[in-house]
C-alpha cells in the first residue's frame, strides 16, 4: 500500500503514526527502533565475542589456505557453522576488520527489528477478516518485541553468531511464506534457515502446515538445497562425517544434568535426539492445528538438551514466543515471552546457584510445550465469504470444508478461498495501514 494511503488510513482506524520524512511510521516500531538501539549500545561494547569464527570460516573456505576449502569441515570440526552464514559474512570481508566486525552488528540488529515488523504482517495476514483488531496487535508486537529484542541484541551484537541469526530470519521468512501461501518460498527459506546452522532442521516440522498437495514440492527444494550445500563437503573429504560427533562441554547449569547426563561432554546421542524431539514436538503441534508454536518447540528441544547454557540460545526461544503471542493467540498481553526472558535470561543474572538454573531452563521448557500444545485457545470469529480456518485455535481440521459453504480446495493458514476455489493470500495492509 501507497504512504498517502496508510496514513489516510490512519485516522479512521486510530492508528498512531511518525514520520521519518516523508515515510510513516508506526508508532511500535519507532518505539522498538529506539529500544534497539539503546540495547545494541550496551551490548557493542564488549561485543563481537564470536565473530573470529565467522572471519576464519569465510577465509578458509573461499581463501587459498591449506585444509580450506570443501576440507573445511573435516579439518575444523570446531565451525558449526552452515555454508550460507560464510557466504554473508564474506560481504563484510573487504572492509577493516574493525569497521566490518561493527557493519555487521549492525546488519544483524537491523535484521531483528525487521523481523519483528514481518511477524506484525504475518499475524494481520493470519487473522485477516476475523474482526482481530489491529491496534491491540501492534501493541502485542510492541510488548513482545520489547522480550525479543534483547536476546536478539545478545545473539546479534554481543556474541556476533550471524549463522544463528540467518537461521532465525530465514525461518521468520519462511512462516511469512507459509501464511501467504508460497509453498514454495517456504521450501527455499527453511532449506537456507538449516544451510546457515545445522539445528534449524528442527524447523522443518513447519512443512507439515502445508497442504498435501503441494507439501512434496515444498520437501523436494529443502532436500535438494541442503543437499547443494552440504554435500560437496562430505563427498570429497570423507572426514567431514566426524564434525557431527564435535563435542562441547556439558556445562554443571545444562538441564541434561537433571536428566542424570553428568558425561563431561556432549552424548553421542544428543544432537540427534536434539532435532528429533524439536521435530515431534513441532509435527504434534501442527496435529493439534497449532502450528505458529513450532519454533517455540523446537527451541525448546534445543535448550533442554544441549549440554551448553550460552545466552545466545535463548534468541531462538524468545523468537518462538514472539510468534506464538503474535499468531498463536489473541490475548493482549504476550506474557508468555516476558516469562521466557525472565526465566532464562534473568535466572542468568540472578540465580547463583548452578543446579538451581538448570531446573529453571527445564522448567520452562516443559511449562511452555504443555501451554502452547494443550491450553485451551478461543476460537477464532468466523473469516468473512467462505472460509477454512486454519488458525492455531482452531479445533477443526484446518483444511478440511467449513459445514454449511460446500467442499472447497486446501488451502494455507492464513488464506481464504476464492469463489472458483483456488486460494488466495491476503493482504498485509491491515497491519501497515491500521485497518481493519
């Protein structure tokens, strides 16, 4: 939608705007901009505390330096790091390594409160004709992002981890696609979102959301892209199979310890079991018709089993309950991102004692999948025209035909049938413009 006609929009439906020129706006974003800021300068500086592993990475990889190149991964086990995240750090690559290190700070901070914009759009797309109203939207955005935005500036800024914040904005992207319905798109984003870093294959439980008809396509381009990125390492340096069994130490505040895991380092068998629940958790979900709590689940899984306590995990947590308060329902305040930062982030700061941390992080781990698989959800108003309702609450078959409109075609959350059957996207300028 035109400038001219969101802000004529904008004293009909109430909704505040600023202006940046001759650019509107909206007033929760200029606020959470603000908020950035104000984190990322903390934050910058002692920053950075990762990102020699992002410089080294792109160098040997596309650098003529011995045991670089495809040997990369065989020969440095210690850069768990997708080949799509080398690839963008090499963008900064040409400029001093000072100015690049802070370039990308900055690009990555910028990428989180864009994220947070596309979130606000694709929860106005979701709930589109539902009579959702958009004021009280923008300011569950604007709470939930107020959660978000520090662990984001944590992940971005202070540890530099751009391969965990590539798998986070491809996967915000791909549920974008996944509510406009762009099978497709959704495909191509979470193959990138596992090409940036290998954990994000717990997302992939977001293509069960699909239709059936047009889920294989989807899988097709995940399998073929990660396969193009992944495999010319592994077919010409056969040792590229033991960076998989890397090991971290297991940290005496991971919550494996309350599982009775006191091994001092990471179990063969937990990355695997890592991916697998994060996955059955987020199929489940989907079952249960509440698949905007797949990136929550997931982070869940990896939080829980991961013998490592970094704060920079949290990041993927908090993008989870963003989604979940924004799209999976509709009370006003999002307290379940509140919940999470204090809980995990906060117990950082404030809880001394190691033990006592670890059964924090589990118990929110636990408390959140009950919550967001079994709590009761309002029902969403009836869309306008003939409808599917695929939303989270839904307790009916997101695809299946609404009694009394007669047999129409699957679609994708999100999306409303068309008269000849074929679904269309809605639109987001319910959430750029304020109306309803």
């Amino acid at each position: 939608m035109r400038n001219a006609d969101t802000a004529a929009d904008a004293p009909r439906t109430g909704a505040r705007l600023v202006r940046f020129g001759r650019h509107p706006v909206r007033w929760h974003t200029a606020l959470l901009t603000v908020w950035t800021a104000l984190w990322f300068v903390v934050a910058d500086r002692h920053g950075a505390v990762s990102w020699h592993y992002l410089r080294t990475g792109e160098e040997l990889l596309f650098g003529e330096i011995p045991g670089g190149g495809l040997g990369l991964y065989a020969n440095h086990p210690e850069l768990q790091i997708g080949p799509v995240s080398f690839v963008v750090a090499g963008l900064f690559t040409p400029f001093p390594e000072a100015v690049g290190e802070k370039l990308a700070d900055a690009f990555m901070s910028g990428l989180g409160l864009y994220m947070l914009v596309l979130v606000g759009r694709t929860a106005a797309d979701h709930y589109r004709g539902t009579g959702l109203n958009h004021r009280h939207l923008q300011q569950r955005v604007l709470v939930a992002g107020a959660a978000f935005i520090p662990m984001w500036v944590e992940v971005a800024v202070r540890f530099g981890h751009l391969d965990d914040v590539l798998a986070l904005f491809f996967t915000t992207l791909a549920v974008r696609a996944l509510v406009r319905g762009n099978a497709t798109a959704v495909g191509v984003l979470l193959a990138l979102a596992v090409d940036s870093k290998p954990w994000a294959v717990g997302f992939l439980s977001l293509l069960l959301a699909l239709p059936r008809s047009v889920r294989l396509r989807a899988g097709a381009w995940v399998v073929g892209l990660v396969a193009a990125a992944w495999l010319p390492f592994y077919l010409t340096h056969l040792d590229t199979f033991a960076a998989a069994h890397f090991t971290i130490p297991n940290q005496p505040d991971s919550a494996l310890r309350w599982f009775g895991v006191n091994d001092p380092g990471t179990p063969w068998w937990d990355r695997p079991a890592q991916m697998t629940l994060g996955m059955a958790l987020g199929a489940l979900a989907v079952r249960r018709h509440r698949w905007a709590a797949v990136v929550v689940l997931a982070a869940d899984a990896r939080i829980v089993l991961d013998p490592s306590v970094y704060t920079y995990y949290n990041a993927s947590v908090l993008l989870g309950t963003l989604i979940w308060d924004s799209i999976g329902q509709r009370r006003l305040v999002p307290w379940v991102s509140w919940i999470a930062l204090i809980s995990l982030y906060g117990s950082t700061l404030l809880v001394p004692s190691d033990s006592a941390r670890g059964l924090i992080r589990l118990a929110f781990a636990v408390g959140s999948v009950l919550y967001v698989l079994w709590w009761p959800q309002r029902t969403l108003r009836s869309r306008r025209g003939p409808t599917v309702s695929a939303g989270p609450s839904a307790e009916q078959d997101p695809v299946a035909p609404v009694p009394g409109v007669g047999s129409v075609r699957r679609v994708f959350p999100g999306q409303r049938p068309r008269s000849d059957g074929q679904a269309r996207s809605v639109s987001s300028s319910a959430y750029t413009s304020g109306s309803g």
